[in-house]
C-alpha cells in the first residue's frame, strides 16, 4: 500500500510540474521571448526537471509494485534506476543554481504574478517597475510638451512622406500659407509652390530618399490667395532604426518682411552714397565756378560789344551770336552742376504749381513737335509751394525735353498737378519724405521707357544713355537737385515699351502769402551820373563793368584790389559800390565794411562766379544782399545797379 501511495504522488507532482511548465513556456512562446528571457526558460526547465525526476521515482514505485516482496531487496534494474534519478536531481539543482543566478538580474518573467517572488525580490521588482513608469511619463510629458511646442510654433513645421505627401500641418503653416490642416494632410507640398518651385522639391526630395541629409535653403512659395511668400526652408531626413528613410520634415520661416527691410535698407543705402557723390561733385563744380565763370562773362559781354559794333556785317553778327549761344549753353551747364548740387542762386517765394505748367506748356506748345500730343492737366484749385519759379519751369522743361527726346516716332506727353497723401513708409522716394499732404507735380510720356538698371541711376550726374554729343547727363541730375533743394522728393516708374512717369512731391504752404507773378523785362534806368566803384581783379572783366556801365550812364572808377579800392574811394568817393566777393589779400565783404565805416549808407553789389547759395551755406555773404551772378550780361548788370539805388533812396526816405 505505500508503494502505491508513492507512485500516485509522484505522478500527480509530475503532472503539475508539466502543467507549470506549460503555463510558463507557451504565453512566453506567444510573446516571442523563448530566446531572450532567459529567466523564463531557466525557471521552465527546473519545473521540467523536477518532473522528469518524479517520473523516475514513479517508474522505480512501480517496479518495486510489481515484484512485491523483492522490492525490499535492491536488484540491478532498481539500482540503475535509482542512480538515474540520483544524477537527474544532481542537474536539477544546477538548473536552480542557474536560475537562481538569473534571478538576481531579472525582475519578472512576463508581468507580475507570473511566477512567485520572494519580498526582497518583489521590492527589488517594485522599484524596478516605479523606475519603468517613472520614466515613460517623463517621455510622454516630454512628447506631450514638443507636440506643443510644435503645434504653436509660429514658423510652419510640415511632415511629408518621402514620396512630398503632406502628413502632418501645425499652426504655424496655417498662419504663413493660409491653408488649414484638414484642407492639406494627405495632399502633395507642391499644391504650395509654382512650376519652378515644383520642380525644386522634386528634386530636393530625391536627393533626400538617396540618403543626401538636411538642406536649409531659401525659396518663395504661393499662400493661399496666391500671394507670394518668402521662406527660409530646412528640410530634414526622417530615418527608422535601419536608416531607411521614412518621412521627412520642413521647418519653414517667413521671412518676407525681413527681406523687404533689407532691401528698403539697401535702397536708403544707395541714396546715401549718391547723395554723397553728388555732394563731391557739388564741392569740385563750386571750386571751378568762379573761375570759369570769370571767363564767360569776359567773353559773352566783349561778344555782346562786337554784336553791337557790326550791325552793317550781318554774316559776322550771326558767327557772333552762335558764340553767344555757346556761352549761354555753357553758362547753363554751370548753373545746373550748381543746381543739382544745392549750390545754385535761388529766390524761393510762393507760387502756384499750376501757373508754372501753364507757363511750360505755352513755351513747349511751339517748340516740342508735331509729332508730340501735349496735355497739361492743372488743378482747379490753387497749388501753392514755396520754391524758385524759375527752377521749377526748368524741372518741367527737363522732363519735357527727356520725354521728347524718348518718343522719336511721336507719342502724348501729360504734364499734371495734384495733391498727394503719403504715408512716410515709401521704398522709392528719393529722398524719402515724412508723412502727410503733399503737392505733386506729374509728367508722363508713352515713350520707350526704361530697364530698372537704368532707372536707379537715371539721377547720377553725367549719366546719360543718349549718344556722344546730344547729352550732358545733368538734366536729371538737375532736377534731383532742385526738387531736394526745395524740400521734396521725386520718384520714377518706368517700363521698356511702354513710358516713363516722373512724380515730384513737394511741401504745401500752409497759409500761402500774396503768390509772386512774373515781372515784365523792362529797360533798366539810366545812370544818371552815379559814380560807381567797380572792383574787379580779372582786368578784362573790369574794363566789361566799365564799359556797360560807362555806356549806360554811370561814372565808373575801376579798382584790382580791396586796397586800391579804398585808397580810390578816399580820393574820388563814390555812390555805389560793385565788387568782387572772393579776392586776393581782402575780400568783398571786408572791403564792404571797411566803406560803410566812412559810409553807412553806401549801397554794395556783390558778383562773384561763385553761385549765392554757395556762398550762403559758407557764410561769406548774408541773406538779403543784392548779387549778380557771373556770367551776367548787361541788361541783368544795369538792372542790379538800378535796383541797389532804389533800395537806397527807400532806405534814406525812410
């Protein structure tokens, strides 16, 4: 009886064994861990182990059943059975020491409860777990924290499949493209870009399905109304753990306002540095003035003299005036080197814009051509700025003459006065002008226009793109000049084929005094006997002034120096002074306050070949002199002369 006791146990014991073991091997089967949990296996081979070895002491129970009494003697077969198990038992421990020795490294087998653990282990696993968890909301914060950052990021951050299908679409391309998640996942990244830029991306994704890495480049693609926007674009490989290539993403920012900063900076940089050019060339042209125009007054006035003593050689009077023509065209060149330099003699007061235009038009109405159609549009309100008259016709003229010369097979040329509004942040103004309400004067033609190359530097003296001969390259120059000399602005558009339009923008008067109107060329008056000291230390100017003035009326006393000047004036007086400004050894003024210490009521007229505005900025003279400017003829002579005389009996009445 208790050897059948003994088999029954060992047979139930080796069937539990099994089913332990089955319990263990087939979820870590299922689970795909036969090879790498070792634990799992360690602990199924001890639980096969032991049934193996409940497996012998069954066979040998059942042997020792069979033979009855003779079990209680060992036979061989008992003995080789028994020595079998002995040995299996002997491998079962080594597999518990095996497991034992995984057991210190490994926490669970497949989860907890999986097999029993003892309380120094099962604290060892719960910290292992708490460590586990621990980490993974570390990660899901992290993750959760990114797709925040992404998601918000006000640069667009796009997914894409390696193929350019659009898988992911954060705030930030909605904003810089216009186009809502929904409206893009699942549709191609070239929906954003023309054909040009199409064919960039497709390019640009197969260097990336190659293995070609990051690229951050700059592009311009399309919103979605179809604007224009510029990226700064960094396109980065998406790679799983075989480095073969799964997605790819762009992180695209707008960069559009940052590029139109730039190139408003570049624009005002440019206009800086021809500001600056035209200031050099202004010094230099000031510096040679007064010479050369020493040298055309001699020669204008001595060929006024041989016009007036040749009035029986008509052939010779008309060589005598095609020299006088050249003078005054080299007198122009002059005055238009100083004008666009701010160095020019002006006389600003308030006129109105629409006077000057109708005074242009009548002047061009003959002279412009046939071929031309002039339309002069005014304002039917007054338009009144603060400028020189004259200056202003000549921007008109300029512009008009440009105009012309641009429409050799005829065209319509519009001259128009308006008032504009502008809002200080103008890109194109030259110089640029603060806010607010301004008069502007428009010429326009529909001749063959301008490259933009050409255009920017259509204002820098002598450039000209007409050929050798038929241009000084200052007309525009002189414009630019006169029209920032009067505080405004000027601002060009042009296209190849199709015309050119100029729009000057100058200050309004707030509160316009009486407007100036032109004064009718009247004969100066006589001389009456006046004693005039002229002094001059270019000889053959002296002997001009003597002669024109001589002939006119006046008694002339001519002196080279401030020295000699005084000395003539205390032997002689005089009733008028005429001098130089600039002089060797004393200068006009100096001589000037010299006379007014013995005379106050002296009236002085300054020349000089040095224009008024230049000698104002150097403060060599004050505002409210009486200046001729060289070259001058004897008409505008004779005129300063009488005009100083009157000043000077107002002055005395009063």
């Amino acid at each position: 009886m208790p050897d059948q006791m003994f088999l029954l146990a060992n047979l139930v014991i080796m069937v539990a064994y099994v089913s332990i073991m089955v319990a263990i091997l087939v979820p870590v089967g299922r689970a795909g861990q036969l090879r790498t949990n070792k634990l799992a296996v360690a602990t199924s081979m001890i639980f096969f182990s032991c049934a193996v070895g409940h497996a012998l002491h069954a066979i040998m129970a059942y042997h020792a059943i069979l033979r009855g009494s003779e079990t209680h003697h060992m036979t061989a077969e008992t003995l080789g059975w028994s020595w079998t198990s002995a040995l299996w038992d002997a491998g079962t421990a080594a597999v518990g020491v095996y497991y034992w020795t995984l057991r210190r490294s490994y926490g669970v087998l497949l989860g907890q409860g999986a097999i029993y653990v003892d309380p120094w282990g099962q604290h060892r696993l719960d910290e292992a777990v708490a460590r586990e968890r621990a980490a993974r909301d570390v990660a899901e914060a992290q993750r959760a924290t990114l797709a925040t950052v992404v998601e918000h990021s006000d640069d667009a951050i796009i997914g894409l499949t390696p193929e350019g299908l659009i898988t992911a679409w954060n705030r930030g391309a909605e904003k810089v493209f216009g186009y809502t998640a929904a409206e893009m996942l699942g549709r191609p990244a070239t929906l954003l870009a023309d054909q040009q830029g199409a064919e960039h991306q497709h390019e640009l994704l197969a260097d990336v399905r190659h293995g070609a890495g990051g690229r951050s480049y700059e592009a311009r693609r399309l919103r979605k109304d179809g604007t224009p926007v510029d990226l700064a674009v960094t396109v980065t490989a998406i790679a799983d753990q075989a480095g073969t290539v799964i997605g790819v993403s762009a992180i695209a920012r707008d960069i559009t306002a940052a590029k139109e900063a730039a190139e408003r900076r570049h624009a005002v940089e440019e206009r800086t540095h021809q500001a600056q050019r035209m200031e050099s060339l202004g010094n230099l042209a000031g510096g040679v003035a007064h010479d050369f125009n020493n040298i055309l007054a001699i020669i204008g006035n001595y060929t006024d003299f041989a016009i007036e003593e040749t009035t029986d050689k008509p052939q010779v009077q008309d060589d005598l005036k095609q020299a006088r023509t050249a003078v005054e065209r080299a007198s122009n060149l002059t005055r238009q080197l100083l004008t666009f330099t701010r160095g020019d003699a002006i006389q600003p007061r308030d006129i109105d814009l629409n006077a000057s235009i109708a005074e242009v038009h009548a002047m061009l109405e003959r002279t412009i051509g046939e071929h031309i159609t002039l339309m002069a549009l005014p304002m039917q309100q007054p338009l009144v700025v603060h400028a020189d008259p004259g200056q202003i016709q000549q921007v008109l003229l300029n512009l008009a003459i440009n105009a012309r010369d641009a429409m050799p097979e005829g065209g319509t040329l519009v001259m128009e006065a308006g008032i504009a509004t502008l809002d200080g942040d103008e890109i194109n103004m030259q110089p640029p002008l603060p806010a607010g309400t301004y008069s502007r004067l428009l010429v326009s033609d529909t001749g063959h226009g301008m490259s933009a190359d050409t255009a920017a530097r259509v204002f820098e003296p002598f450039y000209t793109t007409k050929p050798r001969g038929k241009g000084t390259g200052l007309g525009l120059a002189t414009v630019y000049g006169i029209v920032t000399q009067a505080g405004g602005s000027i601002n060009i558009y042009s296209e190849p084929d199709l015309g050119t339009t100029f729009r000057i923008y100058l200050p309004l008067v707030a509160n316009p005094a009486a407007v100036d109107t032109p004064v009718s060329r009247q004969e100066p008056a006589r001389g009456d006997g006046y004693t005039v000291l002229a002094v001059e230390d270019e000889p053959a100017l002296s002997r001009v002034v003597a002669r024109i003035a001589g002939n006119h009326g006046y008694h002339v006393i001519v002196a080279a120096n401030g020295a000699q000047a005084l000395k003539l004036h205390e032997q002689h007086g005089c009733d008028l002074l005429l001098t130089d400004v600039i002089m060797p050894e004393m200068s006009g003024p100096r001589l000037a306050d010299l006379l007014h210490e013995r005379d106050p009521e002296l009236p002085v007229v300054y020349m000089s070949g040095y224009s008024n505005g230049l000698l104002g900025t150097t403060h060599v003279l004050d505002e409210d002199i009486t200046f001729l400017e060289k070259p001058f003829t004897a008409w505008e002579l004779l005129h300063k002369l009488s005009a100083a005389r009157r000043a000077n009996s107002s002055s005395r009445r009063q």
